[in-house]
C-alpha cells in the first residue's frame, strides 16, 4: 500500500521515479534500517533498494523490496542511471549536493518534492505501529519513575539521566529518543535544558523530559517535581500547567485542527496572565522521528484523524526562577483521544 501511493504520486506528477534516502523513510517503506541507509528507488513498475555491500546481508532478511548491493559510488549512479529518471520525485531535505549528482551523472532535468505524499501516509499509524509506539510509551513511563524515586538534593542531574537511560535499555529500548533532560533550578526554565553537571538542591523545580527508541518508533514525556515542600509560586504555575495539559488531552479529538488544539491549551495559560511564558508550540507528532509531523501550533491547520500520535506539552518558563512542563504522548482515536504515557501527573 505504501509503495503503491508512491506510485500514485508518479502518476499524478508524470515522473519517471521517486528516490528515497531519508533513513525513517527508508524504513517506512522497506522495513529495513541499514546504519550507513541506502537508496530507494520506486517507479511506475519497479522498486529496487540499493544499499552499500557491508549492509546487504542486512537489508536482504529484513526488506520488503528487492535488494541490490553497490560497492563505490561509481557504481550506485550507473545503477541508478539505467532508471532513465528526467523527471525525478525526491525529499525536500534531500542534500544540495546530492541534487547536484542527479542532475550531472543521471541526467535529471526537474525536481518535485515527495513529502506531501510521505507526510499523508505517516501521519496516520497502523494498528502495528501503535503497539510499538505504545510499548516505547511504557519503557519511558518506566524511567520516568526511576527519575521520580531517584532525584533528590546533591545528586548531579546526569546520574539521573543515567540511571533513567540505562532502565530503557534493560527494557527493550535501542536508546533514547532524544538527549535526556533534567533541569533543575533556574535551569528548569530552559525548554531544552539537557542533564548538566549541576547538582540539584532542595527547593528547586526539576523538569524531566524523556523517552524511548523502541523498535524504530519514539516515545516522549515530561514531569516536572519540587525537592522538598514546594512555594505557594511554584505550586500555582504548576497547576496553571496541569490544568492547560489536562484540557488538552480532554479536548483532543478527529476533526480538530492542530492549531485548535494549540488555542485551547495556550488559552488557558494566558487566563492566567502567563501567556507570554509559554514559548513553544503545544505539540508535535510522534512516529519514527521524534519530531514529525503533524505540529500541534498556531501555523499548522492539520485536521486530526484517528490514528495521529501526537505530544500535549504546555509550559510555563520564567526566567532565573524556573520552569515546568507536564507532557504526554497521546493517540487521536474515533471519538476523542488516549494518553499512552501514563505516569501520575500530580506530582506537587
């Protein structure tokens, strides 16, 4: 079905071929994930992935399209050379460079783009792939309870962070989905304030935003905890940001676009007169990159489907005090939608 849209773009479009490098893309389409990636070609009538010699054994068991193997470069454009591809269908990220090769040594004349096509199908998980975004899920919830239990005043927040990774691996995961972040104290206050050397003290807000890489599909999540009793402050912006998470995941439903959705949970924080400290989009789609489509923000007018991933994350930033941020993965199902991370959220 996935080769086959492709092939539908190329009819649409009048190409002569889609090449595809993007390594999620690869495996979106292929089932296999070569370290050094590979190249897919898709026609009209024929899809053939290429990949370097030391990766062939690999990709052999583990593709679902024809495999060839290429032992230098030379050899991969003379492959890709008898495809006769002038009009060729490639990915917005493809390089510069790249582009450069296919117009001097396959002689291809025009360039339109793929991701419309790709985004469509990604957007919407399988049931398949839904069970291991749900089983990445459960591996960070797993972490994230490990970070809970084991934050406390003098430790440093990357042994935090690496007793937290360390627990996804023993679970099944390849590694994380991202650079760990525990950010204590003023740095709390930074959205992406990755474990530092700093030792965490008591009093001070801890943000832990985490997640797993679990057979090719990601998982993230965030808490936010005080060490110790926490101040009348921090307990009110905690609450303004549980409170904004908690309608979100409400509200979530088919139909919605994702910039309605961003309306509803910013709409609350700024009731609150802390608008101007929520200083990153709600939320973004979950799938075989951490970041992908679609955007849960005022720019992007995706109507949501069952079958979307998708983070709700509100945050509250203020600078030299702290932060916090309380986020879930979420899928959007028939009438509504379904956290699938599941660690307590009333924490403070």
């Amino acid at each position: 079905m996935r080769i086959e849209r492709l092939r539908e773009f190329i009819a649409e479009k009048e190409l002569d071929g889609v090449i595809i490098t993007h390594k999620p893309n690869l495996y979106y389409f292929t089932g296999s994930a070569p370290v050094l990636g590979g190249y897919l070609v898709v026609t009209s009538d024929d899809a053939l992935f290429l990949v370097p010699q030391l990766e062939y054994e690999e990709a052999r068991e583990t593709s679902r399209v024809p495999v060839e193997a290429f032992k230098r470069g030379s050899e991969l454009f003379e492959r890709l050379k008898s495809f006769k591809l002038r009009k060729l269908g490639i990915e917005g990220r493809t390089a510069y460079s790249t582009v450069q090769n296919y117009r001097e040594k396959l002689g291809v004349e025009e360039f339109v783009t793929v991701d419309k096509v790709i985004k469509e199908l990604r957007m919407i998980k399988t049931k398949e792939e839904l069970e291991v975004i749900q089983a990445a899920c459960e591996i960070a919830d797993q972490a994230m309870l490990v970070a809970i239990e084991e934050i406390s005043a003098g430790k440093r927040e990357r042994e935090i962070a690496a007793k937290m990774e360390y627990v996804m691996k023993i679970k099944g995961a390849e590694k994380p989905a991202f650079d760990t972040i525990i950010a204590s104290g003023w740095r709390s206050a930074l959205p992406h304030g990755v474990a530092s050397d700093k030792r965490i003290e008591r009093g001070e807000l801890v943000v832990i935003d985490e997640g797993a890489l679990y057979n090719h599909y990601n998982s993230d999540t965030t808490r936010t905890i005080v060490v110790g009793s926490p101040s009348e402050k921090q307990k009110e912006i905690y609450e303004i940001v549980l409170e904004a998470q908690k309608k979100g995941v409400e509200m979530a439903r088919p139909g919605m676009t994702a910039k309605e959705l961003d309306t509803i949970v910013r709409d609350v924080i700024k009731e609150y007169g802390y608008g101007d400290y929520f200083i990153h989009s709600t939320g973004h789609g979950v799938g075989l990159e951490i970041h992908e489509w679609p955007g849960v923000n005022q720019s992007d007018e995706t109507v949501l489907k069952p079958g979307m991933v998708v983070t709700v994350e509100p945050g509250i930033y203020i600078p030299k005090f702290g932060g916090v941020r309380i986020e879930d993965t979420i899928v959007i199902t028939e009438n509504g939608a379904r956290r699938l991370t599941k660690t307590e959220r009333e924490l403070i």
